[in-house]
C-alpha cells in the first residue's frame, strides 16, 4: 500500500521515462498525473527505442496497469495513434490502460489558436510545442472545456455551446476559420466507442486498489523549473509539474505518498524560451548537445545544454518534498577535462541562496570546478568500479544539494542503471 512519485528536478527531459521504466518492473499500476501530448518519454530497451506522449512508459512491463489520471489532457487523434503503435509493436494494452472520466480533451481549435498565439507573439515567445496543451488548461479553467465524462452524457448541448463560444473566438479575434459541429462531433463519438471500455472513475479505483495493496508510481511530464507556479513564468508549461499536481492529477490522497524521486541530469538543458543561468553557449553549449544527443523527442528541437545548477535542484527538493534523487546521463560527462558546477546565485551584486521567482535572467552563476575523470563509464557495474573523480562529482551533488543520490544511470538503456 504505497505511492511513489517521479518528478523532474529541472526543465524537463531528464531522462524521467527510463527512470519510470525501470522501476516499474515491480509495480503494480503507472499514472500519469498532468500534461499531454506536448511531453516526448523516451525509453530503451535492448537497444530498441519507444517514444510515449500520452500512455505512461510503464505500458512496456506485459502486466502494469497505465492510467491517464484527470490532471491529463487528451489530445484523441494522439491518444489514437499511440495505441496503433502498440499494436504495431505486438504490446497487448486491451485491460491495461484506463483514463480518467475527469480528463479534459484537446480539441483542434485548440491547436489553432494555440498556433496561432505563439505565431503572433513579439519580443516574449513562450515557445509552446503548438499542440494545444495551454489553451485547453485555460478552457479547463474557465469552466468551459469538455472531459472525457462529457462522451457519454449530454455531449451534444455541451459540445454546441462550447464550440459557438470557440467560433466566436476564431472569427473575430484571429480570424481563423471556424469549426464543424458536425464534423467535431462525429468525431468525438467515434473516439468516445473506442476508448469506452478504458473510462473509469479514477480516484475511487486507486483508493480499492491502495486498499488491496498494490503499489503506484505517479509520473510526470516536464519538470520543477516549468510548473506553472514554481516554475521561471511565464516561460512555464500550463500544469502543476510537481508533487502537489501529483496528488490533483490524480485524486489520491496525500498519506499514501511513500518515496518521491527527483530526476535531475548530471547537467541541465532547456527547450523553448526562458532564462538559463548555467546555460553554455558557443563551441562548448554544441559539444554537450552534441555528446548528449539534446533533441526533442516531442519537437526534434535543439536543447539548450549547461552546467549543473545546485540551487535549481534545492528548489525542487524544497517544493516535492524529494526523499531521493535520481542522476541521469553521468556518461556525457566523461567528455571534459573539468566540470563546472553552479552553487550559487549572485543577483544585483548580492549572493542569494534560492531560486528566485523574479529576475533569474540576471543572476550570475557562482562556479566550483570539479576535475573530469576521462573514460567510458557506460558499461560500469558498480559505483566502487566508477573512477574516482567521478564518485567525487556524485558526492559533491549530494553534500551540495542535501538530498542523497539513490540511482544513477550511465546510459538509455535498462541495465545501465546503477543503484546506490
């Protein structure tokens, strides 16, 4: 009877899926709690690579049940071809993913305004994937979206008065053509027959399941540093990335929760706009991308890649309440002869010791220099086998950050994976 959460301690893509993956083998039921098709989870397994956006990368063990908890939005084209690719990849998924009859769904209006926005903006892009994940969160919050729940009973009222407030929208505000009910609503009847059997009420088949002791890993999409609260906003995704959207997304109470892991990389990147304190860029920003393979799995979008940032890590122990962290891509660093770690923030001439909400592009990282250690450390065993300048790296995060290292992964796939 426990729950353990995954969360990312940065800006996302830090190697969460794998992390998901492998330790899944032993649990019982994965859910997703918030985000939708704008996350790309990328998972390796026998040197075979799956990429997940919406089904949780927990879909790969043959008897773990996935859920889209209601903090998910569901983009029904996506969701679609996602179970296609299952059945083209002979992973039997019939009884095994559930969603939320709380989830909101991403409609194609959605997307078109979505697009269109970010086309518009001037001066402060938010660099959104474009896939409407933002603007159907807004609909959500202005009590106008559609949920999966809404399939089922009285869609047809609630679909016209939702899409004669959205045409309005398209037409006089962007000028874009308006949407088909017709078309919108066949649609949605066909996806609605489809995913049928999958519909259930979430919060009460996690309490029985609790109940019956089985174990839970809440997964999440992004990471700390985009929470659309804690994260460097307006540069945010348009969800609770964090515990606390763990147990929203979800509907499980806050007793259950038993581990929470943080997955942090041994250095950072970025996607999208937004500041980046530790953030190379020039010759030794490429190198990084460059052995660290920085490209989105969801957009094929260059990362932006720097130096470990200890303060940004302390901030998503300080919000998660991290009982361990998760290390990933230590590998990449076996490139450099030294490794600058950021410890601290100097803002307006005065060293801060946080995260700050405001200002974060004008901090100047504080630098400790640590010495590289200069071979392949993919295929190590143990952590007595690592060499030692890089046990020293791991133990300087540990005493940096105040938060112990519990895994450490030297690689995409399942078996490098070290656990301390």
């Amino acid at each position: 009877m426990s729950v353990t959460i995954v969360v990312g301690t940065q800006w996302g893509d830090e190697g969460k899926a794998k992390i998901i993956d492998y330790l899944s083998e032993n649990i019982d039921i994965i859910a997703r709690y918030q985000g939708g098709a704008n996350a790309g989870h990328t998972v390796v397994v026998k040197n075979k690579q799956y990429i997940f956006h919406l089904i949780p990368s927990g879909i790969l063990y043959p008897n773990t049940i996935c859920i889209l908890g209601n903090g998910v939005v569901i983009d029904p084209k996506a969701f679609l071809e996602e179970l296609d690719s299952l059945t083209k990849e002979n992973i039997h998924y019939e009884g095994r993913i559930f969603i939320s009859d709380a989830c909101h769904i991403v409609l194609p209006f959605h997307k078109l305004i979505d697009a269109h926005k970010e086309n518009l903006s001037e001066g402060q892009k938010i660099g959104t994937t474009k896939r409407g994940i933002g603007i159907c969160y807004a609909d959500k919050m202005l009590r106008i979206g559609i949920r999966i729940g809404d399939l089922y009973y009285n869609l047809e009222e609630r679909l016209q008065n939702y899409i004669n407030i959205k045409n309005k929208e398209l037409k006089y505000l962007y000028n874009l053509p308006e949407i088909s009910y017709e078309e919108l609503y066949k649609e949605l009847k066909d996806f609605a027959e489809r995913i049928k059997s999958m519909v259930i009420h979430t919060p009460t088949y996690f309490e029985k399941a609790l109940k019956e002791g089985k174990s839970i890993l809440l997964e999440g999409a992004q990471g700390t540093a985009l929470d659309i609260d804690h994260g460097t906003y307006p540069f945010v995704t348009s969800s609770n990335t964090t515990t606390g959207g763990a147990l929203t997304g979800t509907g499980i109470a806050y007793h259950y929760i038993e581990n929470v892991y943080g997955i942090c990389k041994a250095y950072v990147t970025r996607v999208g706009e937004g500041p980046f304190p530790t953030e190379l860029k020039g010759e030794m920003g490429e190198e990084l991308r460059k052995y660290g393979n920085e490209y989105g799995a969801t957009t094929g979008r260059p990362r932006r890649c720097g130096w470990f940032d200890v303060e940004l890590v302390k901030h998503a122990g300080r919000i998660n309440g991290l009982t361990g962290l998760v290390l990933t891509k230590l590998d990449v660093l076996s490139h450099f002869d030294t490794i600058p770690v950021a410890i601290g923030y100097e803002f307006e001439n005065n060293k801060i010791d946080y995260f700050p909400s405001y200002g974060l592009e004008s901090c100047k990282p504080i630098y400790e220099y640590l010495p590289g250690w200069k071979s392949d450390i993919s295929n190590i065993k143990s952590y007595s086998e690592l060499p030692a300048n890089c046990k020293k790296y791991i133990e300087k995060l540990q005493e940096w950050t105040n938060i112990p290292i519990k895994y450490i992964s030297l690689g995409p796939n399942r078996s490098q994976t070290l656990v301390l």
